[in-house]
C-alpha cells in the first residue's frame, strides 16, 4: 500500500485491480497530482486490468466541468489506462 496526504493506493495482485481511496478535503487538482504520483512512481503494475476508485471518505466540491475533464485526463493516459475498466463508489 502507497499513500498520500488525502489518497493512499492498494494493487491486488490475486485480483488484478489496483485500488485507490480518497479521503478527507479534496480537489480536482489533487485527484490529478495522486494519479499522476502514481505514473510517475510506477505504482501501477503493468498486469492491471481494473481500477476501483473510492471516494466514501472524501469530501469534494467538484463542479460538473471538473468531473467532464476527467475523461480527458484518462484519454492522455492510454498507455495506463486505455482498456481498462474505472469503477468509482461514491
């Protein structure tokens, strides 16, 4: 398990599904920076096949143009995330 100030990651590796949880005051920006922590570590093991993004303990205030760029952000990642499933619980 790898962590941050308001986001920790888990990989399963019997699973393949790498985890990510959020917690406390977030922002978009910060949801960005820990995905991008986790690239630019090579936090992802290459045999991921699924994401399950947890945002039950966050507290977020998000407005409907940030969650749209969120695709986007995914789309200029393909090399991590491109084929792959992104549940998000909410």
């Amino acid at each position: 398990m790898w962590s941050g100030s308001s986001y920790e990651f888990h990989f399963d590796p019997k699973t393949k599904i790498f985890y990510k949880k959020h917690f406390g005051n977030i922002t978009k920006e910060e949801i960005f920076s820990s995905w991008d922590h986790a690239i630019e570590n090579d936090l992802i093991p290459s045999d991921t096949v699924g994401f399950i993004v947890d945002f039950r303990k966050a507290h977020y205030a998000l407005k409907v143009k940030d969650v749209k760029s969120m695709p986007s952000y995914f789309n200029s990642h393909s090399a991590i995330f491109g084929g792959k499933k992104i549940a998000v619980i909410v």
